[in-house]
C-alpha cells in the first residue's frame, strides 16, 4: 500500500511539473537572458514555488515544497536559460 502511494505522489509531482515547465515556456522563459537577470530569475523560482504550493498535496509536501523549487529552478535555469533567445 505505501508503494502505491509513493508512486501516486511521485506521478502527482511530474504532472505538476509539466505543467508548471508549460507555464514558464509560455511566459517567463520568453524573457531574453532571464537566468541573467535577478528580477527574473526571482519572479521565476517565486512562481514555481508557488505553483507547487498551489498544486501539490498538503500536508504530504509542506515541508519539501522549497528544497523542491531549489531544485526545479536549478534544473529549469540549466536547461532553459537561452530559451527566450531560441523561441525569438
């Protein structure tokens, strides 16, 4: 039973996610050299945090939810930070 819950919490995580990569391609991703600019790259790692926040189940993240959004962000700024520059 908790193997089946793992897997439901790990699949409600990814799911989250593309949605929230979805989101950011769309809006904030379009900004030319974001990861370069500090006012953007905080307005991003804000909006994940609280996209997760929002998105995922409470209390089962509450206390993960920022080392998640480190991570996401980290992850996001590696492989997105030309992604304005490319979708122009």
């Amino acid at each position: 039973m908790a193997r089946k819950f793992r897997i439901k919490k790990k699949q409600k995580l990814k799911e989250a996610t593309q949605k929230l990569l979805e989101r950011l391609k769309n809006n904030e991703f379009k900004v030319d050299h974001w990861t370069e600019k500090i006012q953007t790259a905080s307005a991003v790692r804000k909006v994940i945090e609280d996209y997760l926040f929002e998105k995922l189940p409470s209390p089962s993240y509450d206390d993960d939810i920022s080392t998640k959004a480190d991570i996401l962000f980290n992850d996001f700024k590696v492989r997105y930070a030309d992604y304005g520059v490319m979708a122009a």
